[in-house]
C-alpha cells in the first residue's frame, strides 16, 4: 500500500475513532436520574470514565489502522471496517439505553452482542496483525467490567 493510501487510512481511523466517541459522549446525559441511582461502591469515580474512554477510542483507532494497512486482501479491509462499524453502533447504542431511555436493563442486554462484537475483532484481527488484536483486549477487559457494573446497577435499583 503507498504512502497517500496509508495516510487516508489513518485519518479516517481517527476520525471514526472520535466519531464515536463524540456521539457516546452526547449521549451520556448525567442527570438527577443517574445521581439517583444506587451504585456499587466499587464504581470508578464518572471523571474517569472520559479517560478510560478515551483511551480505548485510541487503541481501537490505532488498532483499526494496523488492521486495515496489515489486511491481505481488500475483502479482509472491507470485513474489519464492518467489525468496527458494528462495535461503534452498539457501543452508541448502549449509551442511548442507559442515559437516554434511562434503561440499564436494556443496556445489560445489549452488553453481550457489544461483548461479541469486541471479542470478534480480536479473534479476526488476530490472523493479519497480532498487534492490532493486542491493543483490543484493554477495550474486551473494559466492556467485562462495565457489563458487572451494570448488572449490579439494574440489581440495586430494582429494574
């Protein structure tokens, strides 16, 4: 791949990467209701969720740029681009249950198809760039320890 192509990749990893990132953070509306909730004590404090965010938003673009430049075949662009995509959607989606419809058992249930989402871009990437698998697992551990979390909100507060 030259030089301008792997550029553009880039660039529109970032993009995408800030892309959903900014839509997820639109969508989490901290309000009375959320303050209202009861929450296990062990819940991070809601300043580092950006950071953690944000760094899994950075891993996941890096990753998806390594993929993309390191994929054999154009179909093989065309199916981590799709991964991505589908992650990004559900990872919205999540957001707009939980902060928006003010649904966490919604979003609990969504948090499996956006586990298996996460998980399946480690397992294809994996073949292409063992790299860019790697820089994914943070953002696999992430979503493992938000889904108890948000197992243990729906349980305290009754939904």
């Amino acid at each position: 791949m030259n030089f301008l192509r792997r550029w553009q990749s880039l660039i529109l990893s970032i993009l995408l990467g800030v892309a959903f990132a900014s839509v997820g953070a639109l969508l989490t509306n901290l309000d009375d209701w959320y303050f209202n909730l009861n929450q296990p004590s062990w819940k991070p404090p809601d300043p580092a969720f950006g950071l953690i965010w944000s760094i899994i938003f950075g891993l996941s673009a890096a990753a998806a740029w390594l993929s993309w430049n390191s994929a054999k075949t154009p179909k093989r662009q065309m199916l981590y681009l799709s991964l991505y995509l589908v992650n990004g959607g559900l990872n919205i989606l999540w957001s707009f249950f939980y902060f928006n419809l003010h649904r966490p058992d919604w979003s609990l249930i969504e948090c499996l198809p956006l586990w298996l989402s996460v998980l399946s871009i480690i397992i294809y990437q994996w073949r292409d760039s063992k790299l860019a698998s790697l820089l994914v697992v943070p953002y696999l551990i992430w979503v493992s320890i938000a889904t108890v979390l948000n197992w243990q909100t729906v349980v305290l507060n009754g939904f």
